[in-house]
C-alpha cells in the first residue's frame, strides 16, 4: 500500500490496504480458533517485506504468486483437519 501511495496511485494502494486487512482478520480467526481450543498460540518473527518493487504489473505479479501460497496452505491445513477427522476445524 505504501508503494503505491508512494506512486501516487490510490486505487491500488486502497486495494493494497482492504486485502492487508482482510488478511489480518484471517489471522486472527486461526488464532481465536486455536484459543477456542484451549491451544496455545506461539508467534515467531517473520522477515520484512520486500522494500522495493518493480512496476505495477510486476508487483501485482508477486501479490497474486503470494496469493496462491497462502491458498495453498490453507488447502494443506483443510486436507490435516479431514484427516484427523477434526469436523470444526473444517
């Protein structure tokens, strides 16, 4: 979001923010989740985000490549709670 502020395109950067958001909120709904569950929440660190981008192409590339990683594990996580037969996980 702050790229796309930086290049004075505010559609993009407004998009940039609604999906950080809606990111968060996926979060926080695995983290209730496994407090719901009388489980335990461990946070590690993380690396920081890339600094620079390329064009808008490209970084709306990345976004959609990041996009499909988190798809996908979420998809392995459904695929766990199928396994183990964990019907509210699912």
């Amino acid at each position: 979001a702050a790229h796309f502020d930086h290049l004075d395109l505010p559609g993009f950067e407004s998009w940039m923010r609604g999906q950080a958001d809606e990111e968060r909120a996926h979060a926080y709904r695995i983290f209730d989740f496994v407090l719901d569950r009388d489980g335990r929440v461990e946070l590690g660190g993380i690396d920081a985000p890339a600094g620079e981008f390329g064009a808008v192409l490209e970084t709306m590339q990345t976004t959609l490549d990041h996009e499909r990683r988190v798809s996908a594990q979420i998809n392995d996580l459904y695929e766990l709670a199928l396994g183990e037969n964990d019907f509210p996980a699912q």
